[in-house]
C-alpha cells in the first residue's frame, strides 16, 4: 500500500535499506504504478564512480567541454526524460556531485558540461544504505539536497525483521527459479524450514535469491533438507537466541528449576508472555515445554502450517484489496487519458488549420492577383533554393517570354482584353510547363510544381528544376508557343480573335555539375540565368531567331560560360563567348 500511494504522488521519494533488500526493485515497482510507467526508468549507480566521471555520467558533455571530451554525450539525466531517474546509493556521493544534482533539482537548467541546452524534468527516486540524518549532522551530505529528495521516504526493513515474510520470500524465489530452468518446484522439510526461519540472512533478500538459486541447481531428490541447504546457514548462530537475549522476559532456568509438567497443574504459558513472533515461538516451545525431540518437531511443523496458511489467507485477501483499487485507479486514468488525447488531437487539428491558413496567406501574399503567378522576387528566391540543393536532373532550365505586341493590343482593345489575354496566357503557361516534364516524375509522388511568375506587365518566366536533357526545355519553350499561336481567342472575346496573339521565348539551360560549385553563388548564377534568358528574348525580336532562342551553359569559377549549341527558332549556332 506505501508502495501504491507513493506511485501516485509525483514528488521525489527517497528508499533507505541495507545491501541486499532490493531497493531497486521497488523504485521500479513505484515507477511500473505510476503515471511515468510508459517512460523511461534510469538507474545511476553513485558507487565507486569518480566525481568528475559520474557528473559527465550523470548529465553528459558536449564535444570540447573538457580536455579529453572528444564527442558529445548525453547523460543519463537526459535520457530519463519524462521517466524516472533512480540514484542508487546516494550516500555514497561526493559534496561537488550533490551540489550538483542539488542544482539540477532547483532549476532544471542545462548542467551538461559546456552545454547550453535544457533538460526536461525527470522525477527522482533515490536509495540510500545509511541514514542520512546523521551524515547531514555530520555535514557530510548537503541538507538541502536531503530535504528535495526526502518529501517521501519507504523504508525497506531486512529479512531479520521480517519473520512472517521469510518463508513467503522462499516460496516466491524458489518458484521463479523452477520456472526460469524448468524444474520441478522441490518441497521444504520442516526441519529445513525451520532454520531457514531462525538464519538471520545477513545478506537480505540478495542473499535469499543466492541460496535459492544455489539449492535449485544442485537439488536433484526433489526435496530440499538440511544437508542441502549452504553450511553456512547450518552452522550459523541462531538467530532467536539473540532475540530471546534481548527481550525482558522472565524465564525460569532449566539448570536450577526442573521442567514443569502439565500434570502438575500449572501451564506453562503461566511463567512467560505471549512470544512476539514465529521465531521466538519455537524457541519459546524448545526452552519452556522441554517435549521430546519428536513431539517438539511435530508441534513446531502443525504450528507452522496454520501460521503459514492463515498468512497465505491475509496475503491473498489484501491483493485482491490492492488490484481492485489499483483496478478502479487505472480506469479512472484510462478515461483521462483518452479525454486528454481527443483534446490533444482537437488542438493539434486546430493548429494545422491555422498552418495552412497561415501558409495560405502567405502564399498569396507573393502571388500576382491578376494571373496567381508568382511574384518576380518570390521566383528568383524559389530559383536560388533550387541551385543551391542536390537535384535529380543534370540540367535545370530558366525561361523568359513575352508577348509579341501587347501594348498596341492593350492600347487599342482597352485594358479589359489586355487583363483577358494575360490571364489565358498565364493559364497557357501553367498548362504546358508543367510538374510532369521533370525528371523522374511520379503521379503519385508529392513534388514541387514547375515554377511560374510574371514580371514586367506583359512578361512571363518559368523555371524547371530537373531536366535530363537540355533540348527537354526548347521543347517545352516550343510547346507553349504553339499552344499561344493556335489558341481559339474568339472564346474569349471575338475582338481578340481579329489580332494574332503570339509569345517571343528565350531560354537558357544549365549543366548542374557540382553541388559545390553553384552552392556559395546560388544567387548570383539565378541572376545571371535570367539576365542570359532575357538576353534571349531580345534576340528573337530583333530578328536572330523566329520565335524562341536557346542556350546551353554551365558553371565555371563562379560564372556562366556557353558550351553551346544554341537552338535558335530551328537555327543553331554555336558561341565560346562568357
């Protein structure tokens, strides 16, 4: 029950036992019953351990923090993050460790050595073998750091004070130890039994599982007597001697007053008190009724089993107790738990709903409000991040286009035909440079779309990130075109349709090479892509090129140097030119 009620406060508790009672094993029962039992549970050993090694142990190091720090490790701390940390030992630790540890419980700051990153709390269960009140008097153990770890305190008692749990602790080890070599359970003599229960076990429940494990794999009869049973228990002082020594009661001595018979008409539970525990009990039989070996045996054996069964009774009743209010705890935490994670999902869907929007707003924001192209600068800062990542394709392509004689149209139309056809263009220019043409295009894949903006009125520019081929990018320069020049402008205003609508395109094409060449000078080779493009353009309205002028270059020192051959409107030449 200490064990269940500290499970479920999260404050710091602090378990006192000597070696050997397994105060790890209830740290671990306290953290498997508590809220943090999804978590991780972290054992730091305070033992033998240097000072300035068990501070890196403790809460790690980042490369550099000290001579000889040649990584960054994380410390155990960090690793019980939302879990439970169990320092073992704790008296054993040095005044530089404690002020430490004392410093991470009052701030929960960032202690790594030479590192700047905080540490999410961790509850702490820590095991002491001495009282620490003597060594915070003696001011060898830091009061405050005392008084953090002691808000619960359990207090885990040796097997010599358990008389009632050591023949309990028996049967469960020798159980476990059958199980795990798939042995038969061996039986217990009453006489094995009975020295098993007046050993003082100095080595506690450590020194239980040792003589168990020791009888499970030498036994062979099936049947565990005396003689199976380590010398040193066999020959060991009895421990209910020491007790009977202790305890102020009047008992008459056996070398100056003979054994009183039940015929005399005296009971013997006349002369002494009740005997507190089992242990005394026998001795109080041997010394005080002074019956034959035999009867003593049978009496000591019948006494036994009721006290064992009754104990087994208890035992059985008050776990029925504990699971079914431990029961009754968890589905109440089960409720709140599943209450707690819709209301976790609902925020989380609210704040992906507001991402989106955000992004939304964003994104319009750096588009064009007549075409949803984007913005000129939003383009090239998407262009600049394309040339300074690792690309599929071994080209990429940046396209300019501009439509031929649009400011007579807008002049002679009006400003409502000139909106319109630079609307359908735009619709064009999404149709036909599109997402597919790229390099290892998947449907089913999620990737960026081609890239698209207006700039300068009547102008339009594009940019493919993943080409396998530069003559990929004249053919799509070319597919627009066609789908400008035999587009039906009599659907969208039969004024239009009297005017030939067409796009003058140049495009410049670039061998990607190396990620380390373009890298540092992304901005720079986005800008000169789009000033070659433009330069392009101008060429084929001068005359140079029929429709649409290409050009293939590649990066060198930093610049872009034509490889050629230059696709001109179906001419091609080839330049040596910067």
């Amino acid at each position: 029950m200490e064990i269940a009620l500290a499970a479920r406060a999260q404050a710091h508790i602090l378990i006192h036992g000597e070696a050997g009672t397994e105060t790890e094993t209830v740290g671990r029962l306290i953290h498997a019953q508590s809220e943090r039992r999804d978590r991780p549970f972290v054992v730091a050993h305070c033992k033998g351990i240097p000072p300035a090694l068990l501070r890196s142990h403790l809460f790690g190091h980042v490369r550099g923090g000290f001579p000889g720090a040649f990584r960054d490790k994380i410390g155990l701390v960090e690793h019980a993050t939302d879990g439970t940390l169990f320092l073992n030992d704790v008296d054993e630790l040095s005044l530089h460790t404690q002020a430490s540890i004392l410093e991470f419980l009052q701030s929960q700051g960032p202690l790594g050595i030479g590192a700047a990153r905080s540490i999410t709390p961790v509850r702490v269960i820590s095991a002491a073998r001495r009282n620490l009140e003597p060594l915070v008097a003696e001011h060898r153990f830091l009061e405050d750091l005392f008084h953090r770890l002691n808000v619960i305190q359990i207090h885990v008692p040796p097997v010599r004070d358990r008389d009632t749990d050591i023949l309990v602790l028996w049967e469960h080890y020798v159980a476990d130890a059958a199980q795990r070599r798939s042995v038969p359970v061996p039986t217990l003599t009453p006489d094995a039994a009975q020295l098993i229960l007046v050993y003082a076990w100095p080595g506690n429940v450590a020194e239980v599982k040792k003589v168990v494990e020791h009888m499970i794999a030498t036994n062979r009869s099936g049947v565990v007597t005396v003689d199976d049973l380590p010398s040193d228990i066999q020959t060991a002082q009895p421990r209910y001697s020491q007790a009977l020594a202790s305890e102020t009661v009047t008992r008459r001595s056996l070398d100056s007053n003979p054994p009183m018979n039940v015929g005399d008409g005296a009971h013997p539970l006349a002369v002494t008190e009740q005997p507190p525990t089992r242990a005394t009990l026998h001795a109080w039989i041997r010394e005080t009724l002074s019956l034959p070996p035999d009867a003593e045996r049978l009496l000591v054996n019948a006494i036994d089993q009721v006290l064992l069964y009754y104990e087994r009774v208890w035992r059985s009743s008050k776990d029925e107790a504990l699971r079914a209010v431990a029961t009754g705890f968890a589905q109440r935490f089960d409720r709140l738990r599943e209450e707690l994670s819709a209301r976790e999902a609902t925020s989380r869907n609210v704040a992906r709903y507001f991402e989106r929007v955000v992004a939304d707003l964003t994104e319009r924001t750096h588009r064009d409000a007549k075409t949803q192209l984007l913005h000129f600068r939003r383009f090239m800062e998407h262009v600049e991040i394309a040339l300074s990542v690792d690309r599929e394709g071994r080209w990429c392509a940046l396209g300019v286009a501009d439509i031929t004689a649009f400011k007579a149209l807008n002049d002679t139309l009006g400003h409502a035909a000139g909106d319109r056809v630079l609307e359908r263009i735009a619709d064009l220019l999404r149709c036909e440079v599109r997402c597919s043409d790229l390099l290892g295009y998947q449907p089913d894949v999620e990737r960026p779309p081609a890239l698209h903006a207006r700039f300068g009125g009547d102008e339009f520019c594009f940019f493919l990130s993943d080409l396998d081929d530069p003559e990929v990018a004249c053919t799509i320069g070319e597919r627009f075109w066609y789908a400008v020049a035999e587009y039906d402008w009599a659907t969208d205003d039969l004024r239009v349709a009297t005017s030939r609508v067409t796009v003058d395109i140049g495009v410049t094409c670039l061998q990607l090479g190396r990620l380390s060449d373009r890298q540092l000078n992304a901005r720079t080779i986005a800008g000169d892509l789009f000033a070659r493009a433009d330069r392009r353009l101008y060429e084929v309205k001068a005359g140079f090129a029929s429709h649409i002028s290409c050009e293939a270059v590649r990066v060198h020192e930093g610049r872009l140097f034509e490889i050629g051959p230059v696709f001109s409107g179906g001419r091609s030449r080839g330049r040596d030119t910067a």
